[in-house]
C-alpha cells in the first residue's frame, strides 16, 4: 500500500501563520509594513507568506529574545546575515586564488 506523499503549502494565509509562530496578526502585518517580513497581498488584500516565513521568524523571535533587538534592528541584522550567506555563497563558487 502507497500513500501519498504530503506536499507543502505554497503559501501561508495570515492565520495560519500567527497560530504557528505565537505572534498576533496585528503583529504579522506591522513586521510586513516594515519590511522584516516578505509578503504578497491577493486581490482582496489578504497577505500570504511563503512557508519559508516561519524560518524568519524564529530568527526575528530568537533576536528579540537573546539580544533584546528591536524591530528595526532585527531589519538590520536580518538584511546583513543575508549578505553574508550570499557573500559566503559567492566565494565557494570561486575557484580559491589564495594558496
């Protein structure tokens, strides 16, 4: 007997992701008028997320909590570890020029 495999969402109503994350909606929709989090309005104006949300937000959560980073602070920190992965990403591409 087979079953099916389960498949990700494609993306996360408002809802679903203040239920799984622990933060109030009205929350959700401040982080997302400040750019911290990416989201898509359909044409009724709902926002939906990508599930990759869920990975930021433990990051803005475990910044709030550990360092006591505000909001625009978490922006910050969160657009600079961006940089850096990318960064990183680049130079293992390079073939090494350091020997």
């Amino acid at each position: 007997m087979s079953f099916p495999l389960a498949v990700p969402p494609r993306r996360l109503s408002l809802e679903v992701v203040a239920r799984l994350s622990g933060l109030h909606p009205d929350l959700l929709r401040r982080l997302v008028t400040l750019s911290v989090l990416d989201a898509r309005r359909d044409a009724d104006g709902e926002l939906w997320f990508d599930p990759e949300v869920l990975a930021t937000i433990g990051r803005i959560q475990r910044l709030r909590a550990g360092l006591g980073v505000n909001y625009a602070g978490v922006a910050v920190v969160l657009d600079l570890l961006d940089r850096i992965r990318r960064l990183e990403t680049e130079l293992r591409r390079r073939p090494e020029r350091w020997t």
